[in-house]
C-alpha cells in the first residue's frame, strides 16, 4: 500500500474524529501537501484558506523564510538533546524571551519568574497543576488542596487537564480518573443567566450586557466556600478557546485577580491559545494588567511550526522546590524533549517576528475582520457575534430571540464548514458556533474571501 489517503483510513486514529466517519471510502480524507503564507495546499493542487490557522497555532503563516531558517540554521548544529544535566543556547534564550515579553517594560530586576519547559499546551497546564500541588506540601499548606476553575474551560486532554477542565461533552467518560474540583459559573455574557437584555440584532452580549456583574460574586463565593482548602484559581483569561469561544467582560480577569490575592490563592492563567496576539495584547493578561503565579503557554509558541510549551512560574513557587538533595524537595517531572533546541529556535524567530511585524499585522486583522461582521448580523440564524483581538466568532441559533440553539445531533456548524471547505475555507466548529481565526500575515483579500465563504456557507445550510 503506497497511496497515502488509503494508508490514512486503513491505519491512522485521528484525534477527537468518529472514525467510522473518517473511513468512509466514499469520502477520502483530505490530504494536504503544502502550505504557503495564510493557505493550505491539498494533492490535488486546491488551495485553502486556513481559517483556523491549523487549530490556533499559526500565527505567521506557511513556509515563512525566517522561520524555516532558523530551524535549518539549528539543525546544522543539533536537532535534539536532554535538558537533563545539560543546557543549550537555544532554550536559555528563549526563557529570556518569553519572561521579556511578559514583563514588557519592566527592567530585569523586577522579573521574579522562572520558565519551565514541555511539548504542549497539555503538559504545560499539567507540570502548573503539579508544581501548585507540590509547592502547597512544601510549603507547609497541604491542607490547600482545591482547584477553582470555569464551566466549559479547557485545558487539554491529560488526565490533570481534564481534571480543571469542565468540559461535560469532553470528559464525562473519564470522571472516574479525574480529581475534585471546583466548578465556577463562566463569565460568558451571550448566555448568561444573570444577564437581563435582551438580544439586539448588532450588538456583541457582552457590550450589551445588563447585569450586576453576578459572575464575579459567584467566583467570591466559590472561594469562600472552599475557605482553607482553596489552592488555586486555573482559567482562559479573555477568551475560552474549545468552551465556544465565549468572550468575557472587560474586568473580570482583574477582579478574581484581586480575589485570589486577597485570599491567598495562585492564579494559574491559561494563555496556551489566547497567547502571542491572539485577543489583541502579547497575552491576554495584559490588557487587565494582571501578573498570574503561573503561565501556560503552548500553540503559537512555535510560531505553529513545532510542538513546544512552557510554564512560567513565580519566584515564590519555585522557591518552595529549593532545598538539600536528601530532602527530595525536586520536581520530579519532565519530558524527554523538554527544551528541545529546534522547537526553541524557531520559538525565538517567532517572538523577534511578532516584534518586527506580527503584532502590527494581528491589529490590521483585528480592524480587517470588523469591518466583516456586519454581514453576518444580518442572516436570520447568527444569534451573536463576538470578536476578541484577531479572533472572530459567530454563533448560529434556531431561534434568535430565545437564544435557543439547534438540537447538536444536526450538527449544523460541521455543515456550514463543510460547505466553507467546497469552496475554499478550512475551519472547525465548536458545535454551531463559527470560528475565523487567520494567521496574522492573512491579507485584506484573503480576510474578504473568508468572510465571504463563510456567509455563503451558511446561508447554504441554512438558507
Ligand atoms: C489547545 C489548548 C490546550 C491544550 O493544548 P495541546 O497542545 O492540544 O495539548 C490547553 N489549553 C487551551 C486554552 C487550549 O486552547
């Protein structure tokens, strides 16, 4: 067997897919052969928008002279070796890298985070949850114990990731591996029970809220409850990524904040898609200028060229680990490629590429895709529009007053992408909501035909 879609559906498990879909000899799998600035090139020449940009990692498109360089100029020296009792050029600077864009104008002085390395989004949130674990027992606060953490937040599919993420349609099957936590209402205004206005055709939930701001009081009331035993606050700042892309309200990522420093909890921020750009800051935390014990980073790390993650972790932290040998205070965790010299390389093409151009071509995409969503407001079936930064989300609705969703056996945004996908878009949905997420360096025509496509599409599904 040679051909490599019959290769594919005989002997490839793809991720989160129902197979017995996948395999379907009527429907070859779509094979993608190339890659070039913001589209996707299948074997037989098509070319695709990635709307996605292959799921939130890309940032500065396909084939991108200085990141293919920087990987090829590494390789001439290694490709891999352990970060266990050796260190490599590559890696030191990429700690400094991250730790100076997330303390932007800060001097070096002030910097009190450390920079721990793995391969994903997964593993980045599960050495935090491990280090907080470790730290409250080192510390002499083992009776801090419980996670607080939003519905339908996720943070990947490890069995710690599953265990903060509360993902019912996600994790359900596996409760029986999972820790306790605690579940906070989220911060997600469009459904929001808490939230008295009605919808208006044109105007984001979010900005039209009406409400007291319930979602704070129910996050102070959570971490009352849990009083002594609360550890740490995990959450998405800004945007839920997998949860729907629900946006929050502009305040509220400060105001738990404030909560967890008033109460002797460790905010555990997960930037691992909102991160570089995405929501229009280098992270989402900025914006409300608010400093997390620790970061998770991931996705866009690379650049989308590589599977690479870090966790930043404050000072305060690390220092619980500190100690003689014998008092086997280590963190005793770590994978085979943690700081893997090409994925660092090409990290650190990545963060000067953002400086010298990315940030300012995700702001045009930003202003881009606003002029768009107008258009969708207008279709019967577009219940919301949000945007946060560079990413665009427009949820489709049975009933627009009522908010009342289509029955998801339907699958209604699975048919709008495959319609997008006939014409030249690639996306995923989040159930029926439809995400426009380009990489940065996505042209004004590009952001118009995606648009476009995506209109089309679901005015073909939906009429
Ligand atoms: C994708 C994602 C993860 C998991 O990352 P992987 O690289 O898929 O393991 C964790 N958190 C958030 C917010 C994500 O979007």
């Amino acid at each position: 067997m040679s051909n490599g879609s019959a290769i594919d559906q005989r002997y490839v498990w793809h991720p989160f897919t129902q197979m017995k879909e996948w395999t379907d000899p009527d429907t070859p799998p779509l094979m993608i052969v190339g890659g070039e600035g913001a589209e996707l090139i299948d074997e037989d020449g098509n070319r695709y928008i990635d709307g996605n940009a292959s799921i939130w990692t890309n940032l500065h498109g396909h084939r991108v002279p200085e990141l293919d360089e920087a990987i090829q100029e590494q390789l001439g020296k290694i490709a891999h070796c352990s970060s266990l009792g050796m260190a490599s050029q590559p890696a030191a600077e990429l700690a400094y890298g991250l730790l100076k864009m997330f303390y932007q104008d800060s001097e070096e002085s002030d910097w009190q985070h450390r920079v721990f390395f793995s391969d994903d989004g997964s593993t980045a949130m599960e050495a935090a949850l491990k280090m907080v674990h470790q730290a409250r027992q080192q510390r002499g606060e083992a009776n801090r114990q419980t996670m607080i953490s939003l519905s339908t937040g996720y943070h990947g599919d490890t069995v710690g990731a599953m265990s903060i993420g509360q993902s019912p349609l996600f994790h359900q099957t596996y409760k029986d591996l999972l820790f306790p936590t605690k579940e906070v209402m989220r911060p997600a205004c469009y459904r929001c029970p808490y939230n008295q206005a009605k919808p208006v055709k044109g105007q984001e939930a979010r900005l039209s809220r009406k409400c007291h701001f319930e979602c704070v009081g129910e996050m102070k009331q959570a971490i009352s409850e849990a009083g002594e035993a609360a550890s740490a606050v995990v959450m998405e700042p800004s945007v839920q990524g997998a949860g729907g892309m629900a946006m929050m309200p502009e305040g509220y990522l400060r105001e738990v904040a404030d909560l967890c420093q008033q109460n002797g909890l460790w905010l555990i921020l997960d930037e691992v898609m909102t991160g570089f750009g995405r929501t229009g800051a280098p992270f989402a935390c900025h914006k409300e200028e608010v400093i997390p014990d620790l970061l998770a980073l991931g996705k866009g790390m690379t650049g989308g060229y590589l599977p690479m993650a870090a966790t930043l972790v404050h000072d305060q932290i690390y220092e619980a680990f500190l100690g003689e040998y014998e008092e086997l205070k280590t963190f005793f965790h770590g994978h085979s490629y943690s700081g893997n010299p090409l994925g660092a390389a090409v990290s650190n093409a990545n963060l000067r590429l953002l400086q010298e151009r990315g940030f300012d071509q995700a702001k045009a995409l930003e202003d881009n895709l606003q002029q768009h969503a107008p258009l969708f407001w207008e279709l019967d079936h577009v219940g919301d529009v949000r945007q946060e930064g560079p990413i665009l989300a427009i949820e489709l609705v049975e009933d627009f007053s009522s908010a009342q969703s289509f029955p998801f056996q339907r699958r209604i945004g699975h048919q709008v992408c495959q319609e997008c996908r006939k014409r030249g878009l690639l996306t995923r949905p989040i159930l029926d909501v439809l995400v426009l997420m380009l990489p940065y360096a996505a042209g004004e025509e590009q952001v118009e035909s995606a648009a476009s496509i995506l209109r089309e599409s679901i005015e073909a599904v939906l009429g």
